[in-house]
C-alpha cells in the first residue's frame, strides 16, 4: 500500500521561485500591488447545491478572484440547517483536482484521445443508430446515481424507446422503501428533534452523514430523549447513545419480532390507534407468539431481558417515540431478511401509534414539479417491461420500476440483451458487487459512453467519456429533494466559468437527443424548463436563483388520515403481499449464509460508511484522503478477543478472501465490534490508476460480495458474504 502524500520537491520550488522572481525583476509583476488589487476583490456569494453525496445540501460559495474562496450551508435548509459537513468542504476542493478530464475523450486501439464535443457527439449517434436498428431501443440502458437530472435521462430513453433507465437503489435502498410502501404506502421520515425516545437499527446518521438528522438527535437528547443504538458496530451514532446494543449481523429481524411480541403480550401497543387505523392486527397476535425474547436472544445475542426492558421503555414514551425509518443499513439492501425486518420495523412503529405523530414517524411535505406539457409534448415511451424482472410476477413483483435493478446490467449485457449503455454520475464498476463480472459484462457492450468529471473505474473501460462539468460550474435543473415539515424547492447554480472543456449534464443529455434525431423532446433552454416545472409551484425561477432554496406549500400537520394502500390503513397484515406468495405478517427468515462457528478463521463481512466519504466518489480528494492517512481509518476492524484467538495484533496486515475475491489490509482491534464479523469502511479500493490519490488505497466491500439478487425486490444482499481472515 503506498503512502500518495502530496510533496512539493526542492527542484519544482526553486524553478517556480525563479520564475516569480524573474518577472519581478523585468517588471512584469509588482508584487504588492497584485496582492493588494487581490485582497481588495470584491467577493460574490453565490446560492448552490453541495454533490458531494446525495443529500444535495444547500449552499452558499463565496467567489473572489474568479476563484472559489470559501462555502457555507444554507440556513433555510431542511437537510443540513445552515451546515457543511467534511464531505461538503473537502469534495469543492475537486475543482481544482489535476485528475480531471479536459475535454471529450475517444479510445483508439486501447488508449483514449481527445476529441472535439461535436465528434463525440456525431459518432456515438451514429454507433447508436445502428445498434437501434440491428437490435431495437430494449438493447440501450441509462444508469445513473439520483440526479435533478433525473427526469431529462428518463425522457432521453423513453424518446429512444427504452424502458431501461436505472439508478443504484438496488444497492441501496429498495427493500425499505418497498416494506414502508406495503405497509403506510410511502416512505416517511422521523420526527427525531420532538422525539422522547429514538432507537436507530442499522442506521447511522453520524456517519452517513445526515447533517439535519444530527442536530436533531443532539437536540432531542438535550431535551431529555433516551437515544438507544442497536448495530454490529459502535458506530459513530452510538457516541451520542445512552445505549448501543451489539446485535449479531443479520438478526434485526428476530430482535424486532421480539420487541413486537412484548408490545401485543404485554399490552404496550396504542390500542386506540390500532383499533382505528390498522388491519391484521389479529393475524399478528397469531403470529407474533412464536417469537418471544427467549427465543431471539438465542439468534441476535440480545438479551431476552434487555429487549424486554428497551420494549417497555419505549412503549412508556409513545406515541413521542420512534424506531428510525432506516437507510441502507440492515434494512436497504444488505441480507436475505432485509424486505421482513423492513416491514417489521414499520409494523413496531405503528403499534407505538406514531404514525404521522410529533416526535413519531410523520409524512413529510414534498414538492411535486410541474410538467413541460403541453407546451413540450412528452415521448410516448417504452412499449416493454424492463428485462430485469423489475415488477414482473415470479420474478421481482415487489422491485421498484424507476429504480430498477442496476447490478443485474452486467449479466444482461453478458447475455446480449443489452448492447449499449450511458453511465452518469455512477461508478459501477467500483460499487456494484464483484468487480470482475461487472467489468465483464461492460466490456461485452458495442458502446459504452461514461459522463464524468475523471477517469473513473467505469470512466476508464468506456468506448467515449464525455467530461461532465464540476458542480461549482453548471447550472443544473431544480429540484425538491429538501422535504421536511414544509417541502422546498432548489437549485444548482454556476458558480464559476468552467475550467475546461466540459459541459453540464443537462446540456449533455440535450445535445445527444439533437444528434440522435429526437430533439423535438428537448426543444427547450433549461431555463424554460426550470420555470415551467415551477409554475404549479408558485415559484418565480429569479426568486429561486437569488435565494437557492424556497419553501413552497403548506406546513405539514399532525394527524392520522387516509394512506395510500388498499386499505387506507397502515397493513399490518399485507393481503397484496400474500396474494404475491409473501407471507401476509412478517416471520423470521435467517440470513442466506453464516460463519462457520468451529472456523475460527470464519466472519461476516460488514461495511459502512465513515464520515469523510461518500461511496467512492471522495477517496480521490487529497484533504480527505489525508485525513484518512492521518486517523489510520484505512483498516479492517475486527473483534478485540477473537482476533487475539487467531494470533493477531492490532496493526497486522491479513488476507481477507471470500468466494470472488481476496485482499490485504491492516487490522484494527476494537472491543466495538459484534464478534462473528468484520468490519470494512466503505469508499476505499480505488484500481483506476487515472485517480492517483485514492489509487491502491485500503478495499472494497465489493471486491469480496458474490453477485446476488434478493427474491422480493432483487437488492443486492451486500452484507450476505462470509470471508476467511488470515494473517498475511
């Protein structure tokens, strides 16, 4: 492992001081009057939206000089309340990162060449028209990481035809928001500030980060809130806990069907609410007795006697009580049981009578945008289901169809359905499980356009990289990510003239509709299409570029009424999933595989994030990475005893191997850490040597999980892998 330290050397500093001093000595420069006509430049603060990951907090950059100088959060935002977090002040510094693209890149016989935006654009329409007419529009796909630019993607391939317009949720998320939708019929949000009682399950806001969720929790605990922890690790939520409670990987689903069994055995529920507001309550009762504390002690080693006490305490603060909604954790797309746990979790909150409730669970207010209709007609779209089997019966007739599920495109693209393929602010081949079929499969499309600011893993093996603008220098669509107690709008502005030779991603997506003979669907300046999808809003787009974000509707109200399911009830028992061949009432199902108990060599494999990262996109940012270097984070964690057990000392390096992959890396020894699994951080593993700060440094989750499809929504089960530790 190498130590990339930036460096000046003595050579490079004596010719840059001889130069400086030379031109003084000519005349060209005067030292002091440049410095003080710089110091005295006027400073412009611009409104914008932070991507450094995908909370898109608001902003405010400071520009001096035609320089970025400094930022600071938007304090009328629902997401970050006014604050940046390390990400945010880190990743803006990747303006000016010497790794990024200059201009349109073509390869020619295994390397890339620049080229100009026009000949990208001519011949990638070109490769595409033929691939169109040889095997029809089901064989292009879009891939991207959630974007504003979302719905202009989506448009692009419904003018093309294709139904094959994908984002990561599959790796993400799919599972919550599935058992959330089944069960109150959209996702919600937690009311942690009003909150008397917060337990987080697999969730870590301190490290995810969720700026506004921290502040929250820290307010709520200052108000008297008891904060409980239930995770693998003593995460970095957990220092703000009363409580962390070790759970073994994989079991939150027995460990909240045991809190359940408490609420109905003991009386502890809502009674009014439920009586009220849910269905299958009895069913649940009928059910839910299998699975006592006694019994789930024994699966998740929790006590039976402190899941009885945390039930009871909890009950005694609802409905002002929640169990957080959950994230990507052991709810998203992590085990076998993810979609069960989800509902399960769901089902706990309903009992407590919080939905929709100060200090519960609630439905936030969100901002729904107008359409560019009729002035701008929409295309008329795919005629076909996605080939995934994204709601298809007998396949994944719970997946989600915007969503759709992205690491399933290797495996068709290997099988020739899929021939060609446009990747936008995603890295796959760095953060889709098994890193070797992935590039397998991208290498097997005819065409492969990759839309980054650098040489990304994916950037690396495409057939044309067109260099999408850095955040700071694009104007991007408006958005309504920031919901809350009331829903806002934003907007990304331009905050600089760009550096090179790149464009934003909307005028991207734009050119290539023009080029590919579809320009009738983009007959539109984003400006014009910002302030028609304002329109319903009440929002004047000059109103929204002055202030960055706005608020826009009502203010959300307390109250029970009418959800979006069958029922309009919260659904207990789901008869739509029983209908689909899913149980009606969540049951205990155990992960897909385990460690070997007489293998002491044997562990699950874990992961999460650190909270100067965001999956892999930051690793290649020096002020990040030096922190990493500084910290030693760059380590696997493991369990203090059980290492010992295997003759390992903090600092050693092992090999980690599993099925697909092996690696090395220094161990960190942590009493911190449930003992059947290790831990890895997420965002390390780099192998595109384009990216030469994070290039070789620390591993990847990724690089050791098989490729692997739950059976309900098709998520990716990236915690579903045992390794073998080692001493190198």
């Amino acid at each position: 492992m190498q130590d990339k330290s930036l460096k000046l050397s003595r050579r490079s500093f004596l010719r840059g001081s001889a130069l400086t001093a030379g031109a003084l000595s000519l005349g060209l420069l005067d030292f002091q009057s440049w410095a003080k006509s710089n110091a005295a430049a006027p400073v412009r603060r611009i409104p914008t939206i932070c991507n450094g990951c995908g909370n898109r907090c608001s902003l405010f950059a400071y520009v001096k000089n035609g320089r970025i100088w400094r930022i600071e959060g938007n304090r009328e935002a629902n997401g970050n309340q006014g604050v940046v977090c390390p990400k945010g002040h880190g990743y803006l510094h990747d303006l000016y990162n010497p790794n990024r693209i200059r201009s349109p890149l073509k390869r020619v016989e295994g390397k890339f060449q620049p080229i100009s935006w026009e000949q990208a654009y001519k011949e990638i329409a070109q490769k595409i028209n033929i691939i169109l007419m040889e095997n029809g529009p089901e064989s292009v796909f879009w891939v991207n990481y959630p974007q504003p630019n979302h719905a202009y993607a989506l448009r692009f391939m419904h003018s093309l035809g294709s139904p094959h317009y994908f984002t990561h949720g599959s790796t993400c998320y799919t599972a919550r928001n599935a058992a959330w939708n089944f069960t109150v019929g959209k996702l919600p949000s937690n009311d942690l500030a009003n909150s008397r009682f917060i337990m987080t399950i697999g969730r870590n806001p301190a490290g995810g980060i969720d700026l506004g969720q921290v502040r929250d929790i820290v307010k709520a605990k200052e108000r008297g809130a008891k904060i409980i922890v239930v995770d693998p690790r003593h995460n970095e939520t957990a220092i703000l806990a009363d409580e962390w409670l070790p759970i073994k990987p994989g079991t939150d689903l027995a460990f909240l069907l045991a809190m359940i069994n408490v609420m109905v055995g003991e009386t502890l529920y809502d009674k009014e609410f439920v009586a009220n507001n849910t269905v299958g309550f009895q069913q649940l009762e009928d059910e839910i007795i299998n699975y006592p504390p006694q019994w789930a002690e024994k699966i998740c080693d929790i006590p039976a006697e402190t899941i009885t006490r945390v039930t009871r305490e909890i009950a005694r603060a609802k409905p002002y009580a929640l169990i957080h909604r959950g994230y990507h954790g052991a709810i998203g797309a992590q085990y076998l049981n993810s979609f069960q746990t989800a509902r399960a979790l769901a089902i706990a909150n309903s009992l407590l009578g919080n939905i929709n409730r100060k200090g519960g669970i609630y439905f936030p207010e969100s901002a729904e945008l107008g359409e560019l209709q009729p002035t701008h007609p929409a295309p008329a779209g795919p005629a076909g289901p996605k080939a995934d089997g994204t709601g298809i019966p007998g396949r994944y007739p719970l997946g989600s169809y915007g969503d759709g599920i992205s690491h399933a495109i290797p495996e068709l693209a290997l099988r020739g359905v899929l021939k060609c393929g446009f990747v936008y602010h995603h890295n796959p081949l760095r953060t889709n499980p098994n890193p070797q079929r992935v590039i397998a499969g991208y290498r097997k499309l005819e065409l492969l356009v990759v839309i980054d600011p650098v040489l990304s893993e994916t950037a690396s093996i495409a057939h044309y990289v067109l260099p999408a603008s850095f955040y700071l220098e694009a104007d991007e669509a408006v958005d309504t990510k920031h919901y809350g107690k009331r829903a806002q709008v934003s907007i990304q502005r331009k905050v600089i003239a760009p550096l090179f030779d790149s464009r934003s991603g909307f005028q991207i997506i734009g050119d290539l509709a023009k080029h590919l003979g579809i320009g009738k669907y983009f007959n539109f300046t984003l400006d014009e299409a910002n302030e028609l999808r304002l329109k319903p809003l009440g929002v004047a787009l000059k109103d929204l570029k002055a202030k960055g974000i706005l608020p826009v509707g009502e203010a959300w109200k307390e109250g029970f009424g009418k959800l979006e399911t069958p029922s309009g009830k919260v659904e207990i028992a789901s008869s739509t999933l029983e209908r689909l061949g899913y149980p009606a009432i969540p049951r205990w199902e155990a992960p897909l595989v385990s460690p070997d108990d007489k293998d002491p060599h044997s562990f699950r494999l874990i992961h999460g994030k650190q909270a100067i990262h965001t999956h892999a996109m930051t690793a290649n940012q020096p002020y990040l990475m030096a922190i990493s270097r500084r910290y030693d984070m760059i380590r696997l964690l493991i369990n203090r005893k059980r290492a010992e057990k295997i003759g390992l000392k903090d600092g050693d390096v092992v090999k980690i191997k599993s099925l697909v992959g092996e690696g090395e890396i220094r161990v960190k020894l942590t009493e911190g850490l449930h003992p059947s699994c290790v831990w890895l951080p997420s965002g390390y593993g780099i192998f595109s040597k384009h990216l030469t700060t994070a290039y070789d440094q620390g591993l990847s989750y990724n690089d050791f999980l098989p490729t692997l499809f739950d059976p309900t929504v098709g998520h990716a089960m990236s915690s579903e892998v045992i390794v073998q530790v080692k001493k190198a």
